[in-house]
C-alpha cells in the first residue's frame, strides 16, 4: 500500500495530454538517420520505387521509430500543453530522486507513418510505482506513460508504453558503513 | 530521391512461411558498440538529446561509466535484427523489452532470437519470437516480438 506521498504521486494516473502534433511531418531525411544507424535493409524505408508498388503505397517509417516523431527540440523549448507525468517528475526531482534511466518499452504497431504525413500522439500517465523500490543505482520511483500515434485521418498508426525510474543517485554517504 | 547506391544493401525476399518452424534460432548478430554508436544512435537516429547518451562528463556524474545506448536505439536495433531476417512482405507489429545491463562503448551487442510460436489468426500468419542482446558482462535486453503478413 502507498503512503500518502505516493498518493499524491498517483493521483495523476489517467491523465491523457491534449493531442499534439509533431514537429516534422514524417521525411525521409529522418528515416535515413534511423535506417542508416540500425542498419535497417528495409526498402519500404529507403527505396521508392520499390514502396511505391508495395502495399504500403509508398516509402513510410519504420513503426519501431514512432517515439522519435515525439522528441522535444533541442532549442528553442517548444510550449506543450501540460504532459500528464510533468507534476510527478517534478515532485520526485524535488524529493532528490534526480536520476533518469529507461527500463521498458512496448510498442503496437498499427499502421506505419507514410512520408509527408504529419503524426499527431497523445500522452498518457498509466502507472507509478506505490513504492519506493531498492535498485541498483538507488532508491527509485518507475514511472510509466503511454503515447498513442495517430496519422492526419485520425487512424491509429501505434501505441507504445514506456516506463523510467527516477532514482536518487547512490553516493559513498548513503552507503551502509561497512561492518 | 535516389538511392540506387542503397540497393545493394536491401533485402527484397522474404522468410517463406513453409520454411519456418517454431524453434528456430535466427542467425547470431554481433554489433560493436562503440562511442559514434550510442552518440548516433541518441542524437542522429532517434533525437534523443537526454546528455547522458552523449556527453560523457553528464553520464559519469550519474553514476556511469561511460556514456551508455538509449532505449530508443536499443528498441530501434533489435526491430532492425528481426525484420532483416524476416524480409520487407512481413510487418512488426509488436516489440516488447526491458532494459537490464547498459550498453557502454567498447562493449560488443550479441542479439539472438527463438520463433516461440507460429500460427494463423484474422488471415494473417504470424510467428512470436523472443530475443535477447548479451554484452560481456551480461544481458542488455530482453524482449519479445511479433510479426505477420498476409496469409
């Protein structure tokens, strides 16, 4: 059972962000970085001639790459509407669980993002632990969010879970004093 | 857009469905991870430009060793693994992992995959595969995946 600080924390869950809509409509350039780093030999990404007769009608990005339409810019800081894990990050920053580090995903692939199509993706708060947990690298909280992807029509192109830990980094004063 | 000069490097056949089992083992992949691979794989590939990924002084005051892969290019890799075994008339249509040991550079990424399962649903054929990427002091991911195509 949660104490009331981790009542606080998860009284969020359930929260769904506003639709937003990514920076970039889906490009080939963007593929190409994906395709080129993964080795990826897949020509429904990088040959269109060969995607044009192909089912999918043209060249599209890989579904494994729908979170990189989501990715925050580098500058200036682009004004979201509020994501619905932004008041538990903070409130964990603040009680010293500074730390960020991925630990899972899942993603469901729908339908694959075709080039020159913007994707649009919601974001939702499903999960945050109800207690602290010991872990390797501190004492941590995981935190776990949904994005679902949708194309111009509003058709589903995926979803994809993600949890994080926010962890309180372990320095030589939290450790136990050696017997 | 040209890209004659890729085409030699894509893979237009696919995994015949008579020709699969449940039990097979997909061929070994090795990958070396090495500074440019977790500094691409963050900031080119999946423009994550969280600074652990690419500034080592930030990931060392984290705790780390090094500056380590981020779980987009991990996710991004092991999905590559599978649909160049399977071919371009199969789609991914779900990918699942967990995180367990970080991938640092100098590390080598050894991904291996099992068909747990084959079977035909909604005029699709499917296989389930489980897949694993050992580094040397250990597993850096675990997951499942599925695929299909058109029956």
């Amino acid at each position: 059972m949660g104490t009331l600080y981790e009542d606080r924390l998860r009284q969020h869950i359930g929260n769904e962000s506003e639709p937003i809509e990514a920076v970039d409509a889906v490009c080939p350039q963007m593929i190409r970085h994906w395709v080129e780093i993964m080795e990826d030999r897949n020509p429904a990404y990088s040959d269109p001639e060969w995607a044009g007769t192909s089912r999918h009608g043209g060249l599209v990005a890989p579904g494994s790459m729908m979170q990189v339409w989501s990715m925050a810019p580098h500058w200036p800081e682009r004004p979201l509407p509020d994501l619905p894990f932004a008041p538990v990050d903070e409130a964990l920053e603040e009680a010293g669980y500074t730390e960020i580090v991925a630990t899972e995903q899942s993603q469901t692939i729908t339908a694959l993002a075709k080039v020159g199509e913007p994707v649009t993706f919601t974001v939702r708060l499903t999960d945050v632990s109800d207690s602290e947990h010991k872990t390797r690298l501190g004492e941590a909280y995981f935190v776990t969010f949904e994005y679902r992807f949708s194309d111009p029509r509003g058709d589903l192109l995926g979803t994809q879970s993600f949890t994080y830990m926010r962890y309180r980094p372990q320095t030589e004063d939290t450790e136990e004093p050696a017997a | 857009m040209t890209t004659d000069w890729m085409k030699p490097h894509l893979k237009y056949d696919s995994l015949d469905w008579d020709d699969v089992s449940e039990g097979d083992e997909l061929p070994m992949v090795a990958r070396v991870v090495d500074t440019s691979l977790v500094v691409l794989g963050a900031v080119a590939a999946s423009r994550d430009f969280y600074p652990v990924h690419h500034d080592r002084d930030v990931a060392v005051a984290a705790g780390a060793p090094d500056v380590f892969l981020n779980i987009l290019t991990t996710n991004g890799l092991m999905a590559s693994y599978i649909t160049n075994w399977c071919g371009p008339d199969w789609d991914l249509s779900s990918i699942s992992l967990r995180l367990l040991v970080p991938a640092f550079p100098g590390q080598k990424l050894t991904t291996t995959a099992t068909v747990t399962r084959r079977y035909e649903q909604d005029g699709h054929r499917l296989l389930d595969l489980v897949f694993c990427a050992e580094t040397d002091f250990g597993p850096h991911c675990k997951g499942t995946a599925t695929i299909k195509r058109a029956a």
